[in-house]
C-alpha cells in the first residue's frame, strides 16, 4: 500500500472530520460591513467550490442550523453572475489563493465596490484580501490537495457567515458534533469491498434529485483519486432519457445508487426498477445506504465514504491517489 499511497492519503482520509474544530484566523475582521445583503455569491473551483455547493444543499435539504435565509448562488466561472447586484455578498475562495477565476470574481467585485470576504491558504489572493483590507479567513494547512480540505473549508464559511449575521453562534456547534460522532475508520471497511466491483468500470452514480451535490462529490472524486472517468444523473430525470442509453453498452460500467431514507416513495421505487433492467441488461449494480442524520452529516459521511471508495480503487489499479498530473500540466499550459 505505501508503495502506491506515496503521500500518505490514507491518513488524510482518517483526519478529515477533525479539520471541522480548528482554529481559524480571521483577518480583518473589522472591516466588515454589518448590513443586509440580498444574496451571498460563492465563488471558486474545483475542491474550493464544494462548499458553496454545499450551503446550497442545506437550503434545498431545509437544514435549518445551517441554512440561510437569503438565495445562494455558486458562480463557478470568472467575473460574477449576472444576478450581482449592489446588495450581494461576495465570497471568493481558493484554496491555493492562485486560481484564476476566483482572482477574477475579486477584482470584478472591487470593481463594482461590492462587500467582499474570502477563504484561502494564502497566494495571491490573501495578497490582494490584504493589500484591499477585506476580511478573509486562512485556512491552516497548505499542504493537503484542495479536495480533502472541505472540513477546513465549510468551518471558515461557517465562522465568516456568522460574523455577518447570517447564521447564530450556534451553528458552530454542529460541527463540533459532527467531528465528535462521525468514525472515518467505521466506513472503511465497506467501501474498501465495494471498490472491487468497479475494477475496470466506469462508476456511474444515480441518487434522487436532493442529492445531485452528494453524487457530484463523488463524481469528481473518482475523477482526482482514482484517476477514472465517472458520471451522476438523479431521479426521476435520469428515467426519461438517459437510461434508453444503457440498452447495448451496460456493461462498461458499474452504477452505484446511493440511496437516502428520505428519498420519497415513488423515487426508491424507480431506483429499485431501473437497477432491475440495467442487470438485465449486463450491468453491475451496487445500492449504498447514506449515513448520517441531517444534512451536513449526510454531507461528511457521503465525503468519506467516496474517499474510501476511491481510495481503493486507485490502490487497485495501481495509482497514487494524490498527485492530479494532468491539470498541474494544465495550469503550466495556460501561463
């Protein structure tokens, strides 16, 4: 295992809940503007992005500790949405502080004076959040792959949102409850068996239409820890088209239905029938129960699960699951 797991991902993975307890250095803190705001615009890329997805999903899921009362926008482009107006909330976030279209988002909202504040490791963005006294909150570690930095990432937005005003001082204590019930070590196991049904699959992940963000963080880990295509589609869309898709090629692929206690009636049903007609047709099938309690646990679980899962994966084919070679090669092709 070490010989393939050269930076030790494994034991990210087992670390990852307590990044949700740091502590974090907020600076400029004063400097904010305690007024009402019409929306908040998350912007990123990449690992940096998830958590703007995920205050998303909080409101979709009615997560009520966590959710806000004001329409959340994830921009993942460069410049704003074109929603921006002058009562907008900007949040930029790279976790690098060097990614360009975040840099973009920041200079274009200080361009039109917007209220502006931001999450990074440092780079250029902690320069430009230093140099513009914005209120910014730095993430600890730099050496960690964007993607395994959420914990660190949702408890600094959760820490700028509550000194906006827009979420209670309470709402850091859901984290603290997570970080103490959530076991990475309890998942491995099952994920580690699930892994070798997709040995030479494509994974395809299928889920109700709540839980797009969760199939979507899977997706992409498959994508930078296993080094693997990966595709997701929900419920009940998926029946309307794209299953007609399956009828001759079934067979490249593995599908994973990740299946929620919460999913409606009529949805586990169409789950339950589709998986019977992609076997039919040749496919490999797998259901995975979501663990966890409300929605930022459901959240965490499903992330370390999917980092098991392809974890694994990456250790069956043979690959480091740390290194993303091609968009490091990509990144020196855009300079």
């Amino acid at each position: 295992m070490e010989a393939i797991d050269k930076s030790n991902f494994r034991d990210i993975i087992l670390n990852s809940v307590n990044q949700l307890t740091a502590d974090l250095e907020f600076f400029n803190q004063l400097q904010l503007a305690r007024r009402p705001f019409n929306k908040v615009i998350f912007c990123g890329m990449g690992g940096s992005a998830f958590i703007g997805d995920f205050l998303v999903y909080f409101k979709k899921q009615n997560y009520i500790p966590l959710s806000l009362n004001l329409p959340i926008v994830a921009h993942r482009s460069y410049d704003l949405p074109p929603e921006t107006d002058d009562d907008s909330l900007i949040i930029c976030s790279s976790y690098s502080g060097n990614t360009e279209e975040a840099i973009s988002s920041f200079q274009k909202a200080k361009q039109m004076g917007l209220e502006i504040t931001g999450i990074t490791c440092g780079g250029q963005l902690a320069d430009l959040f230093q140099r513009n006294k914005t209120p910014w909150v730095k993430i600890p570690r730099n050496d960690l792959p964007p993607r395994c930095s959420l914990g660190y990432q949702l408890a600094a937005l959760i820490k700028i949102l509550m000194a906006y005003g827009l979420l209670p001082a309470s709402a850091q204590n859901e984290l603290v409850s997570l970080a103490e019930n959530l076991k990475p070590e309890n998942l491995e196991s099952e994920a580690k068996n699930l892994s070798a049904t997709l040995l030479n699959k494509i994974p395809v992940i299928y889920v109700s239409d709540n839980n797009q963000t969760l199939a979507r963080l899977w997706k992409i880990k498959f994508n930078e820890n296993a080094k693997v295509p990966s595709f997701y589609n929900s419920f009940p869309e998926l029946n309307h088209n794209e299953m007609v898709g399956w009828t001759k090629m079934a067979g490249l692929f593995s599908f994973l239905f990740l299946s929620d206690v919460n999913d409606l009636p009529p949805i586990k049903k169409r789950m339950d029938l589709t998986a019977e007609l992609l076997k039919r047709n040749g496919a490999a099938v797998s259901f995975v129960k979501l663990g966890g309690a409300g929605a930022l646990a459901k959240i965490f679980w499903a992330s370390v699960f999917g980092d098991w899962l392809s974890y694994y994966l990456a250790l069956n084919l043979g690959i480091d699951p740390t290194p993303v070679q091609m968009v490091e090669e990509f990144k020196k092709m855009l300079k």
